[in-house]
C-alpha cells in the first residue's frame, strides 16, 4: 500500500518549505520529500552564511519573465512584512544592510530552524535522503511517485526543486522533466546572477587588477546596475555584474562606468589648475585605487605633465573610465550562479495559485518558474511568496 497524503511537495527548500508550512496550517496532511541529508541548504550557504532573506522594497519590477506581470499577485499576497512578521515572532535578530535587504544579524541557520519549526506545528511530515522515481497522475485524480522508500499518493503533488544552479549542492533539473513529461511549455534555462568571463587576451590586460574593487554602474541596453564591481583572475565579477549578467546574452556589449557618482572631466580639470605639475595617473588616483589609475592612465597613453593635458585628452581618458565597452566571453555558467533563468513558463501557470491551468492538483513553485529575481533577497521574496500561494490551494 501506497502511503497516502493531501499533498506532497517535492524539494524541502525555500519554496518548498514555506508551502508546506501553509497547507500543513490549513489541516491538509503533508510530507515533503528531499534527495539531501537536511533541508534548504541553499538558505544555509546564502548571504554569506547570514540569509539575504528577503528585500523590503521587493516589487514586480524587480524580477525577469517572459511573462512579467505574473509574479504579481503572489508577491502581493505574501509581502517581505509578511515574511518578516514570522522572522519576528521566531526573535530572530535580522538588519538591513543596504538598498532594502534583509540580513540575519547570527546566522541563516535561524532561518532554517524557524522553517522546521513552523512545518513540525503544521504537522508537515519531512522525508529526507529520499530520491523520487516516476510520477504519474492516478486515475479519478491525484498523483503516485515511485521514491527510495516506496510509493507515495497525493492528491496534490507542487514541485520545489529549484533550478539547476549549483549542482554540487543537490540542483538537478528535475522540475524541467516533470513539465515535459507533462507537456508544459520551458522558456530556455540559463545561468543568473553569475560572474563574467573575459577572452584571454582582455584577461591578460586586467590581470594586474584582480582582487580590486570600485563603486560602477554597468549597463546593458536601457538596463543599468550601480553597485560595486569586482576584477577577478577570470574576468568580472561583484553585485553590479551579477546583476547585469542576467540581462547580458552571449556576444552582447556591456558598459562600465566606474565612479559614476563622479564627474572624472571635471575632477581632472579642476586637479590640472591645482596642480599642473602631478601626472595624469595621479590625479586620477585621487579618485580611483592606484593600479585602476595606472591601468587607464597608461591605456590611454597619458605622459607629462597635467599642464600638458589638453581637454581632450581628459575627456578621453575620462571616458576609458566611465564609457568603458567590454565585451565577456562568456560566464561562470551554473557552477557558481545564484540561480536559474527561465524554467517552467508562467503561461502554463494560475499567477494565484501557482497551480498548472490544464492539469488539477500539480503545482510548480520557486526557482523552477520563469520568475527570477534580482540579487538582493528578492529571489527567497519569490521563493516564499509562490510557495505561500500554493499552500493556500493545495
Ligand atoms: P532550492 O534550490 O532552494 O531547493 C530545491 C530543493 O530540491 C533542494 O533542497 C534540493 O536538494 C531538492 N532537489 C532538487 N532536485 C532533486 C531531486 N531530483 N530529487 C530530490 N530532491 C531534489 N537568494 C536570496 O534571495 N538571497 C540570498 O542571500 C541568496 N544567496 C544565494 C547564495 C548562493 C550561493 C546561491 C546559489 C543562491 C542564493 N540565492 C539567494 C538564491 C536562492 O538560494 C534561490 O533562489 C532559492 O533557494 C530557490 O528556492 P527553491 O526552493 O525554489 O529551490
């Protein structure tokens, strides 16, 4: 005999979790099934060990879909207050630490601990080290999935098992399988929020860099991130391009300024009237690090004295800083993105319920939809807010 549930969530991590927790309260009977040893290890690694756990000002306009009025309604209806509301009642500590994002102030353990607390109160069952087989509906309704410990039944069954980001950590793709064998409709899966890579002749260039960083505003077409950016012994990294790279496509241009707040024209000009004298390097390493300045500085082949630099060529070295084109190679890919563009397309979905249009009972939640935040905490905001939704429908 086949054990038998009201709903069955496949993946015990953000999404997955939260779910639970909520048709667990609404009296339905629930087990949720994990390949790992322990749930949501990707709450435990994120933030640095500390859980960007969500991001106060998360909105629509902070996500990327085909479909981008489809997060809508589940962000609406499980907001960053309520998310925090529950950290709260937990007496986790948690601060802000820039641009609305929300940090645990110990460790994103307590996230994890608040989870496993809410699903053991809502009587969730969870069955880790377990590894799912196949799935199919049941006549009259319902699903079976063969799994490690033996068939199990649902009337519902909502998969949570994420993208395919970080495969060392348990990400396998599952999800995308369970659409086709469905026959619901992917919208292409790539990497997100993921360092850049450079052509080894760019990389050689900026080798004497790696390891600086400077305040940038990288911008890709209309789209424009300023946050810091990174030289890394592979090419470019640092929240700005993490940011950028999930609009970036392959052999498209980007543009870096660094020290956009700053007006480097004007800053040389002024420099050259103070003191003629310094070199163009030096002024310029009065505003950006040394190794950065001597980078651009011998770049645009600035020798003499300021007194000899006419305006143009302040203008010219000023735009090597802030009108930089570059053009990455490629990316990290899925072995270090923070997450997974695209998955399983938001058409096939109810934006309320996250439940499949044509199929009752089989939900797709988290990471595994075409939603994808920016960095920040709006990726667990999503995480939380669809898997909110399904457990209210479940
Ligand atoms: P998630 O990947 O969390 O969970 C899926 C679960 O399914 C896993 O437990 C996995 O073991 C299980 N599973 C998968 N395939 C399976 C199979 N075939 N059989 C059995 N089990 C299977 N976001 C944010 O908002 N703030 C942050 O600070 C960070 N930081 C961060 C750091 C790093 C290093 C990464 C990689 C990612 C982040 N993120 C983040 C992104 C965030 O972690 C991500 O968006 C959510 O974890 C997605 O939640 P899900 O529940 O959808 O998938």
């Amino acid at each position: 005999m086949a054990g038998r549930y009201d709903v069955i969530v496949l993946g015990a991590g953000a999404a997955g979790m939260m779910c639970a927790i909520r048709a667990g309260q609404r009296g339905r009977s629930v087990a949720v099934l994990d390949h790992a040893a322990a749930p949501g290890e990707k709450i435990r690694i994120s933030g640095g060990g500390r859980c960007n756990f969500t991001n106060i000002h998360a909105g629509p306009k902070n996500f990327l879909s085909a479909n981008p009025h489809f997060a809508k309604s589940a962000l609406a209806r499980f907001t960053p207050r309520d998310f925090l509301a529950m950290v709260e009642s937990h007496g986790i500590a948690w601060h802000e630490k820039t641009l609305g994002q929300l940090f645990c102030d110990n460790s994103a353990k307590d996230i994890i601990r608040m989870l496993i607390d809410e699903m053991r109160a809502a009587g969730v069952e969870l069955r880790l080290r377990t590894d799912f087989g196949a799935i199919e509906p049941i006549a009259g309704g319902g699903y079976r999935i063969a799994t490690s410990e033996g068939a199990l039944e649902a009337s519902s069954l909502v998969i949570a098992t994420g993208g395919k980001s970080i495969p060392k950590m348990g990400a396998t793709g599952f999800a995308y399988r369970i659409a086709e064998q469905f026959g619901l409709p992917l919208v292409e899966t790539r990497p997100g929020l993921v360092p850049l890579t450079l052509d080894p002749q760019l990389l050689q260039r900026l080798a004497p860099l790696a390891g600086i960083a400077a305040p940038a505003e990288i911008r890709h077409g209309k789209t424009a991130f300023r946050e810091a950016l990174l030289f890394t012994h592979r090419g470019l990294s640092g929240p700005a391009i993490l940011q950028i790279s999930s609009y970036w496509r392959e052999g498209d241009e980007i543009t870096v300024a660094i020290e956009p707040e700053i007006d480097i024209f004007i800053t040389l000009k002024t420099a050259r009237q103070a003191n003629g004298r310094q070199s163009a390097q030096t002024a310029l390493a009065e505003i950006l690090p040394k190794r950065l300045a001597q980078h651009f500085a011998e770049g645009e082949g600035m020798s003499g004295n300021m007194a000899d630099q006419p305006d143009r060529r302040l203008q010219q070295l000023a735009a090597a800083v802030q009108a930089w084109p570059v053009k990455p190679s490629g990316s990290e890919g899925y072995r270090t993105a923070e997450v997974t563009l695209g998955g399983v397309d938001t058409a096939c979905l109810d934006s309320k319920t996250m439940q499949v249009k044509t199929i009752p009972g089989l939900f797709f939640i988290g990471e595994c939809v075409d939603v994808t935040g920016w960095l920040g905490g709006y990726n667990f905001q999503w995480a939380w807010a669809s898997g909110h939704v399904a457990g209210e429908a479940a």
